[in-house]
C-alpha cells in the first residue's frame, strides 16, 4: 500500500534544481523548477546507464514541458511522467509529490 513519505522542506530545494531522496527503495529525484512550491518526481536511476543521476540533470522547457537531461549524455525525461524523449522504452517511473505543511512528501 502506497503512503505519504515526509523527505525534505521545500526551502531545501533550490529553485531550478533537484535533489535525491530515498523513499523506501526507490531513489527519487526531486526537482524544483521554479520559485513557486511546484515540483515532480522520478526516479533517480538513468536506464541508460543504471547511475543514480538525475537528479543532478539540467531542467529545461521543450514545447511546453519540462524535461530533465541526464547528465551522462543528455538524455531527456519529461519531468509530469518520466517520458523518455529518446526511447519510450526507456522511460523512467513517476512519483506523485507534494507540499504539505511547508514539506515535502512522496507518495511510495
């Protein structure tokens, strides 16, 4: 059964970053695009190379949403879905993500 996990506050997060948490055995990246209390949820793990990285990748905008690019070799992932833009086959999990209370939760 899936439950609300407490990680961090979102004061913790800079704006147009991300940052990793553990939440049970799932590696989350969690990133913040911009100043509001905005944020989305993967996984951590590039498929392409099995790395715990990206949530160390570059936020940016492609025809309205908003991808992570792995900073391995720039694979991107759509941040609402883990939508691989390269390969769909290689798309990574979503996590639902929250601000309560000034913290941040993840649904696992």
């Amino acid at each position: 059964m899936s439950q609300w996990n407490t990680v961090c506050n979102i004061n913790d997060i800079i704006p147009a970053t991300g940052v990793c948490a553990l939440v049970k055995e799932h590696q989350v990246a969690i990133f913040r695009p911009r100043h509001d209390d905005q944020l989305y949820a993967i996984s951590n793990i590039d498929p392409f190379f099995q790395a715990s990285v990206l949530s160390r990748g570059l936020i940016a905008e492609h025809q309205g949403e908003l991808w992570v690019a792995s900073p391995l070799k720039k694979q991107r992932f759509r941040l609402r879905d883990g939508l691989c833009m390269e390969d769909e086959s290689r798309s990574v999990t979503h996590f639902d993500v929250r601000v309560k209370e000034g913290e941040v939760q993840i649904k696992a």
